[in-house]
C-alpha cells in the first residue's frame, strides 16, 4: 500500500515515515547547536463531533491539530519548545528556542532523558487503532436515535440537553537521544445522552454514555438513550435526609474516582513535593488485606493500554496493591530520581488499574452490594471538587437513593458526604462484580463502612 492511499485510508494528512524524518531532523539540529541530549515528538489528531438536542441539529464540528514538541538538554538544563508549522525553517526555529531556553534555566540535578536500560525497545501492537470513517449526517441520525429512545421510553422523560457523537482519532512518533524510537495510532469514539425527567419543581436530570476504541463495540443507541432515561426517572420525588453517619455505596463509575485518588496520593509528583496524603506508604497496609489493585498496560484495545509511557520507557504488568499493602508507586524518571528510586514507565499516568476483593464472589451483582450496606446510603452522582490530596479530607455534594434493609427506599438528593481518604480506603467493606470500565480504570461498586452524610 503506497504511503499516499494508506494516509487517505486513516484519514490522516501526515504518515508515520514523515513523522520519522520531522522527529529526526529536530533530534539532528539540536545535535548541530550542542545539545547534549535532545526529544521530539510529532503528532496528529482529527475528529469529528455532532450533538443533536430535541431532534434537531445542534453543533458538527471538525477537528484536526498537529504538532511538534521539542525537548533540549544543555547537560541539567532544560528546555522545551512547539510548534505546529513543519516547514525546515519552523522546525530549526523550534529547537532553537528549545535550546536558548536551556541555556538560561537554572541546573536541576535530577533533569535528563530516562536511562538506557530503561528504554522500551520492544512495542507490541496493541490494537488500538479503529478509525471511524462516520459522517457528520449518519453521527446526526445516531445521536437523534439515541436521544428518540430516551424520550420513548417514558412520557415523564419531558426535555433533554442533548445527545452527542465524537469520532476521534490520532497518532505520533517519538524518538531521543538515548535510543528510543516509537510511534502508534489510536482512536477514541462515544455516544452519550443527557435526558431531563419531569415538570415544574420535581424535575431530575441524568446522562449515560458509550465509550470504546472500537465504534463496533459501541453500546447500542437504544439502550444508552433507554439507560440515561431510566437513570433519569428514578431519581424523580427526590428528597433531602437529616444528617447522620451511615455506610456508603459509591455506584461503580465513581468508585472509580476513589481509585483516581489513590493514583493522584501515590504519584511521583505529589510524593517529591510532599503535597499527598500518602507519603511513605510504600510496604504499608492502606486498604483491607482483600483489596488488590493491578496495573495492565497491555490489554487489548484497553482505554490506559500503552507499549512504553511518555518517555519511551517501557511499561510493565505489576500488583500496585496486595493485601491492602502498597507495592509501587507511579514513578517518571524525573519523580523516580527525585525519590531515589526507579521509574515504574507512569510518565503520562496509569495504564488500566483494576480494582478488586478477594472477597467477591461472580454473583455480586448491584442488587447484592444493596443487602451488604443494608441501611445507608447509595450514591450515583458526585459534584464538586472537595477533595484534599494534602490531608485526604473529603468533603462532595451528592444525590442517590436512600437504602433501608438491602433495598432502594426513595431518592435522596442535596446532601454531601464527608470522610477521609485514608480511612475510607481502610474501611471498604466489599466491592461488586458489576466491573466498570472509566477511562483507564476498571472498578466495581464499593461499599465503604462509615462517612458522614450532611442533609437537612
């Protein structure tokens, strides 16, 4: 396949050996000015994104972004440059900047490229590329469908803010000084519906969305907009609770969120800047002992899945937690040094975490984890950014449904619930078998035993 049928395939403007030569000739300049050591990266992205609301057409946007990012070292000096015009004069423009920038910023004994050893040297295709050649009039009858089936499913579905499809897509190539050398495609595609349910003063709003690299593997239309609708009219006659201590049971796709703050408490950058609620954990017992958390870079068409992280060094499979016990962090080369250990390849963030019990058994399903909290509270949405990485201090307006004897009792909402992070990573009680993927996180529901819900 010629280069030229192969780009017009992808829908990309630029191939991977055009990216190879941009990368290369940046690497070769900086080389010319006296770098000691020297990384770019080349990049494309484009897409397309509709939204439809009430049946009519909102907004068709097209995207399409490119760049060059350049990276200059002057021994432990560093500096960084960008552009996105990939003329000869742009690109040597680029790195001379990188290079001045070097020249006049303070030493920082831990600044440089990763270690040879570390470098990824091996990339395994992990099918993440599946463009979707959608167009904006089929993305359109799509998202009405989705938003018509919300609307079908019930005559108290009354408004809706709309419902969306985003086909996205994008690839780079990265190379530096220390050998490494890399460069894949990857694509992002979704469907999601926002429905409002209810008049006048009981009126309740709730979205539900499909997310996949793969369009084929995209929930239906029907059952996204049918979801978001049921979602929606079950939290109609909401009401408020006094206030009281109880446990918790965080719906899935925010226990999710619970594992985001173990990744944000545990990463290099807030470790070597002492801001985390868990400095020096490593070795320690953080959760219950039945409480695991695994890291996968390597799964199939996996959201998190990567062959080496932002620096080129390579990812690994590992356990992060085993029996509660903290066994890694999420370590850069620049936060590894930093600590005086080793980069664990998280430069860019996490790759597919999965949290679970060693407790769970295959039928604990939604309706089981409601007769495990028993009498308490199950949340389905969380607002606000209440969280404090320092101390761990939780504080988050919600809304759920009030649980009385292992079932829904009635909808509740503006309420917030507060703990601490640190004990309620301590004090989760059980996790569910209904796995939900967010991003590069998978996650049950998770029952924590005790926080304070603020009502009335």
């Amino acid at each position: 396949m010629t280069q030229i049928a192969s780009r017009a395939q992808s829908g990309f403007s630029y191939s991977r050996a055009f990216f190879e030569d941009l990368v290369d000739r940046a690497l070769a300049h900086a080389k010319k000015l006296g770098a000691s050591d020297a990384g770019a990266e080349a990049s494309e992205g484009c897409g397309l994104s509709v939204s439809v609301r009430c049946g009519e057409l909102e907004t068709v946007e097209r995207n399409r972004d490119k760049s060059l990012g350049v990276t200059v070292y002057l021994g432990q000096r560093r500096g960084n440059a960008s552009t996105s015009d990939f003329s000869r004069a742009a690109i040597e423009q680029t790195v001379q900047a990188a290079y001045d920038i070097a020249r006049f910023t303070a030493e920082d004994p831990v600044a440089g490229l990763p270690e040879a050893e570390d470098i990824a040297t091996e990339h395994q295709d992990l099918d993440l590329f599946h463009p979707w050649p959608i167009t904006s009039e089929e993305a359109a009858r799509l998202a009405k469908t989705c938003e018509a089936a919300a609307f079908a499913t019930d005559r108290r579905i009354t408004n809706s803010e709309g419902a969306g499809v985003s086909a996205q897509q994008s690839h780079f190539f990265s190379a530096h000084t220390r050998g490494f050398r890399g460069g894949y495609a990857s694509s992002r595609h979704s469907l999601s519906v926002a429905p409002i349910a209810g008049k006048g003063e009981d009126m309740q709003r709730d979205a539900w969305y499909s997310s996949m690299r793969s369009a084929d593997e995209l929930a239906s239309a029907e059952a996204v907009g049918r979801y978001a609708a049921e979602r929606a009219l079950s939290r109609l006659k909401s009401r408020k609770i006094p206030t009281t201590e109880c446990p918790v049971l965080f719906e899935s796709p925010l226990a999710a969120g619970l594992l985001g703050g173990f990744v944000q408490a545990t990463s290099g950058g807030a470790l070597y800047r002492k801001s985390s609620f868990l400095l020096d954990s490593l070795g320690k017992q953080v959760f219950p002992k039945h409480i695991d958390i695994a890291e996968d870079p390597f799964v199939k068409r996996g959201k998190g899945s990567s062959p080496f992280d932002e620096e080129g060094v390579r990812t690994r499979a590992r356990k992060v937690v085993e029996a509660g016990r903290v066994e890694g962090y999420f370590l850069s080369s620049y936060s590894a040094r930093k600590l005086g250990m080793k980069t664990t390849g998280n430069a860019g963030g996490s790759h597919n975490l999965t949290l679970r019990s060693r407790l769970t058994r295959a039928g604990d399903n939604l309706d089981e984890m409601l007769k495990k909290l028993g009498t308490g509270l199950f949340v389905i949405e969380l607002m606000g950014q209440g969280v404090n990485y320092v101390t761990g201090d939780y504080s988050r307006g919600a809304s759920g449904f009030w649980v009385e004897n292992g079932r829904i009792a009635y909808p509740v909402h503006e309420i917030t619930i507060a703990g601490n992070l640190k004990a309620m990573f301590k004090g989760i009680a059980a996790v569910g078998a209904d796995a939900y993927n967010y991003g590069a996180k998978t996650v049950g529901s998770v029952l924590v035993n005790r926080m304070t819900v603020a009502g009335s």
